[in-house]
C-alpha cells in the first residue's frame, strides 16, 4: 500500500466503527463503546496529522473525513438516545442541523458549482461541544461516578449551541447565494 494512501484508510477504518459504536450501546456494552470512541476520535486525531504533515491530503480525504466525522458522531447519539442518556429531541435537533446543512450545500453545488464547506467558529464549537456530551455519556455510561447536573446542562449548551450554529450556517450561506446571483454575468 502506498503511504500517501494511509489517512484514507484510517478514515475508512473509522467509518466502519461507528455503527460498532451504535451496535455496543444498543448491545449495552459500555466499556467497550467508550474504547471504540476513544480509538474513533484517536484515529481522526492520526489520520489528520499524517494528511498535513506529509502533504498527503486528498480529495476523497477531504470527503470522507468530515463523513466519518458526522456517522460516528450521528451514531453515538443516537445510540445514547436508545439507551436513555440524551433525549430524542437532542438528538433530532443535531440531525435536522445536519441535514439543513447538507441540503443547503448541495442545493449551492448544484446552483453555483463547487462548494467551499469550510466550518465557522461557531461550527467547531458546536461540534465540540456535541463531543464533549457524547464522551460525558459515554463516560457516565461506564461506570464513572460524574454528577447528573453535568449531562443536563451539556445538553442545554449543545442544543444552543446546535440551533445557533444551524441559524448562522443558514443565513450565512443564504447571503452568500443571494449576493452571487446579484454579480451581472461576465
């Protein structure tokens, strides 16, 4: 195999454990599900320190990555919802945010070509922050003795966090496509 080829294994590696994630919580095999979340964030961590630091980005890297991001994050709330740590309208907000977004990026891809899905400040944060509530799950989860207070309000931070960010991407992008279609054309 050729090394420049390895972040996108990594990825796919990743892929493939997120609905092992999903299946172990079902399953109610928490200490297992903790690891495979830790080894699911570790190998993002390694696959993004290879791409850049030997320049072995690609465009199917640059794909699959924030895919595999989305199903393993996708995946372990829902899977935390089947067990009884999130709620489902958590979990239906943070779904509903993502496919606003998905839609709105095809729907710019197919209007005005190629589309440019770097995430805003905001983005991260609310990703960190469905992260971090997924791991305090998974953590409560396996036996950890951690504060019920700590989930309820990580779940008030992630749900304004979520709704915010799916506001601005909206409206953000939203002028952006209304400011291309007022450019005369060339």
């Amino acid at each position: 195999m050729n090394l420049r080829h390895l972040p996108n294994a990594i990825t796919g590696f990743r892929l493939a454990m997120a609905p092992l994630l999903l299946w172990l919580l079902w399953a109610r095999h928490f200490d297992w599900a903790l690891g495979v979340a830790l080894v699911a964030g570790a190998s993002d961590l390694v696959d993004g320190f290879l791409a850049k630091r030997f320049g072995w980005q690609s465009r199917l890297g640059s794909l699959l990555d924030p895919i595999a991001d989305k199903l393993m994050l996708g995946l372990a709330m829902l899977g935390l919802w089947l067990v009884a740590m999130l709620p489902g309208w958590l979990v239906g907000l943070v779904l509903a945010r993502d496919l606003v977004i998905v839609a709105g990026a095809l729907a710019w891809w197919r209007v005005g070509g190629p589309f440019d899905g770097q995430p805003t400040l905001l983005g991260k944060l609310c990703t960190l922050s469905q992260l971090g509530l997924v791991l305090l799950c998974l953590v409560e989860l396996a036996g950890w003795l951690l504060p019920l207070q700590a989930r309820k309000e990580g779940i008030i931070a992630v749900a304004l966090l979520t709704f915010a960010s799916g506001v601005d991407y909206v409206v953000r992008y939203g002028v952006r496509a209304w400011q291309s279609n007022r450019k005369p054309a060339a």
